[in-house]
C-alpha cells in the first residue's frame, strides 16, 4: 500500500454514510407523508406480516452467525450474515412499499399495553436509524478481513440489530389487531 492509498474499509465509509442517511431520510419521509396515497385495488395488507416474518428471519440468521463466530467457523458466521443482510434487504423494500401506499395504523390499545408499545416502537425506531450505518460498517470491516475493527463493530452492532429485528415482530404483534 503506498502513501495516500486509503486503507479498505475507509475507502468505503462515504459509501457507507451516504447509504445511511439515505435509507433513514427515505424511511423518515415516509412518516411525514400525509394521508392515504394507494394504488387502486391492490390489496398491500400482506405486506406487515411479511415484514414480521423477515425480521424473524434475520433474528435467526444473526443468532446463527453469533453461534458460528463462536465456533470460528467464518465461512458459516459469513453466509448467515450475508443471509441477515439479505433479509433486512427485503424488509426495507417491503416497508418503504408498503409505508408509501397504504395508510397509517394507529395503535388502539390502552392502560399499560400502549405505554409499553410505544417504548418498543420508539426504541426500535431510534435504534433502526443506529443499526443502518453500524451493520454497513460491520459488514465492509468483516469482509476485508479488518478483525479488530470488525470486533469493534460487532460489539455494538449483535445487541442493537438483534433488539430491532426482535422489537419489529414484538411491535407488528402489538398493533396487528388493529389493523
């Protein structure tokens, strides 16, 4: 590597950020949207379970991965992250499809059921915009075989990733009565 040639993962971190801010300003858009925009007769109500069901996807996934890395066995934590990474993929798609045409859902629950479905809403949400560029710079650290940065990583992005993919089933449970 000669001076002035950025090392691998740093190379990418424009990417990396532009990406980031560019899926949480999309997604942020998205609640801002006024009203009911649809598309005809296409019924999109299928779209919140198939949500649930990626983000129980990737929840299994990350835990394979964690169980794998444990093991040393890179090859297996790579092809569950690359899995992971894949399913949040079809996630993003599906929610920005479905956020962008169908209607809101208010949550119509009371008494303590509301309070603790709006602390899982809020903290996955905070927590979503968090995961975007912390799983990218994951994933770019890990693949160009950057160890100590990719633990460095990790340490934060496991926890705080399997919390989101976990609290977005907890929360389509939560409000799927009403909608």
């Amino acid at each position: 590597m000669t001076a002035g040639t950025p090392k691998q993962p740093q190379r990418y971190t424009a990417l990396v950020v532009g990406l980031s801010i560019a899926v949480n300003v999309l997604v942020a858009v998205l609640f801002f949207l006024p009203g009911k925009r649809g598309v005809g007769n296409l019924d999109l109500t299928f779209l919140p379970m198939l949500n649930a069901v990626l983000n129980s996807l990737t929840f299994i996934f990350l835990l394979s991965a964690l169980a794998a890395i444990k093991r040393r066995d890179i090859q297996t934590h790579r092809r569950f992250i690359l899995s992971a990474f894949t399913s949040t993929t079809l996630f993003l798609l599906s929610y920005v499809t479905y956020h962008a045409l169908a209607a809101s859902t208010k949550y119509g629950g009371a008494g303590p059921m509301r309070s603790l479905y709006f602390f899982f809403l809020i903290t996955h949400i905070v927590l979503a915009v968090v995961i975007v560029p912390l799983a990218l710079f994951s994933l770019v650290s890990g693949l160009s075989m950057q160890t100590a940065r990719h633990r460095k990583f990790v340490r934060w992005t496991m926890p705080l990733w399997l919390y989101v993919s976990a609290t977005g089933v907890v929360v389509y449970l939560m409000i799927r009565p009403f909608y």
